[in-house]
C-alpha cells in the first residue's frame, strides 16, 4: 500500500506542480545570504474533496466502486478546505522576516493557464511559471498545490480491502521567474485512520470527517517543517 501511495504521489507531483518526477529539493541554507529583492505566494486552484480509490480494478470494478461511494463523496464534496490557504500566509510572513519583501496572492492560481515550457531543463519546472513575473511583479514565486484531498481506500476488484481513511496531499515549489530554477521542492502528505463505526451516512460521517480534517492539518504542517520549520532551527543553530 505504502509503495502505491508513493507513486501516486510522485505522479500528482509531475502532473500537478508542474515538475519533472524528482525527488524533494532541500532549500539551501545559503538562499537566505543571496536571497531575492522580492517574492510572492500563491495557492493553486483548490480541488473537490472527494473519495480516491487505489488497488487493481477493472473498468466495471470501477464503476461499481464509484457508485458505492457515491453517498460518502457527496459528503465529502461539503468539506471546505479553503484553511490550507494559511499555509501559504505562513510562508509568507516567513519570507519577510527573512528581510525578503513578500507578499501573498489572494487570487487562486490555475495551473492550467501557466504554460509549458518550451525546453525542459535539468533542476527547473515544467511549467513556464517565469510567464508570471510581470504578473506578480516579484523574483522568486512560492506555489503550493493540492493534488489530492478526501480519503484513500485499497481495492481488490470491487472488493474494499479496509475502510477509508482520511487522505490529504499537498506540494510545495520555489522558483526562480527569471529561468525556473527550482530552489525548494517538497511534499506533505498524510493519511488518518478512521475510528469506528465510520460508515454513518446519516449523520454525516462525523468520524470520516475528523480523519479529513486531521491528515490535511498534518500534511500542511509536513510541508511547511522543510521550509518554515528547518529555516527556524538552522537559525536558532547558528546564534548557539
């Protein structure tokens, strides 16, 4: 299950933040000694909280797992996660009290509008986010995504291997708009088992909802301790 959750993850990373399939990107402590003359941050495009289902299934299985959970994704279509924004005022506010003029985009980002890049080069994004810099009118560009939001559950078929459990996925990228040079890559993702009895439609699944919101508050926290969190501690090492 664990290798399956990976390679989701690495896959919504190369579709959904516009980066070639690599592993994480560790922010250099010395970003801070060069650091930009300004910055900005920007949410993606929030995506429906819903149901996601992994394991071997046929088109048919598919369907009939689909409409089983249709009762708990129309619960799910009613959860607001528009709080994970706050993952980005946090960043900002980190950015500045690291003397960098930062300011943070209200206006959602859609992905979709970015442009490819015309050539892919080593250590920079797919998409042409450098199209944004007389947009935002900054250097460098914080873009957090969400690929994946609601719960995960494991399929044999149209046979569920377990419950579902509260599921939230979310990336982080630091770019250069002048060539999109990826400075800082990394992903938060969490998953929350859902206590007992989980399934109860009819009041709403109080425990599934829980799970949600739970594995969205620890992968927002995942993602910000290796940027915000690690920044903190190199800091606090070097006045030691």
């Amino acid at each position: 299950m664990k290798r399956i959750i990976l390679s989701m993850l690495l896959l919504s990373m190369a579709m959904l933040t516009g980066c070639a399939v690599q592993g994480p990107v560790a922010l250099d402590k010395s970003y801070w000694s060069n650091k930009p003359e300004s910055a900005a941050v920007v949410v993606a495009k929030l995506p429906n909280v819903q149901s996601h289902k992994q394991g071997s299934q046929g088109l048919l299985d598919m369907a009939i797992n689909n409409a089983m959970a249709g009762p708990l994704d129309k619960h799910l279509a009613t959860l607001k996660i528009d709080e994970f924004r706050e993952a980005g005022q946090v960043v900002a506010k980190h950015f500045s009290s690291q003397g960098v003029p930062t300011k943070f985009i209200e206006e959602p980002l859609d992905l979709t509008t970015v442009p490819k890049v015309k050539k892919k080069v080593k250590g920079a994004t797919d998409l042409d986010y450098a199209s944004l810099k007389q947009k935002y009118g900054v250097d460098h560009l914080v873009v957090l995504t969400v690929p994946a939001a609601g719960t995960i559950r494991s399929y044999y078929g149209f046979v569920p291997l377990g419950k579902p459990q509260g599921y939230f996925l979310c990336n982080g990228t630091l770019v250069d708009l002048k060539d999109n040079h990826i400075y800082w890559l990394a992903t938060g993702t969490k998953t929350v088992v859902v206590e007992e009895p989980w399934d109860q439609e009819s009041e709403a699944y109080p425990h599934v909802t829980s799970a949600f919101y739970r594995a969205m508050e620890g992968a927002k926290t995942d993602l910000l301790r290796t940027l915000v969190s690690l920044d903190a501690q190199q800091a606090q090492t070097q006045r030691q």
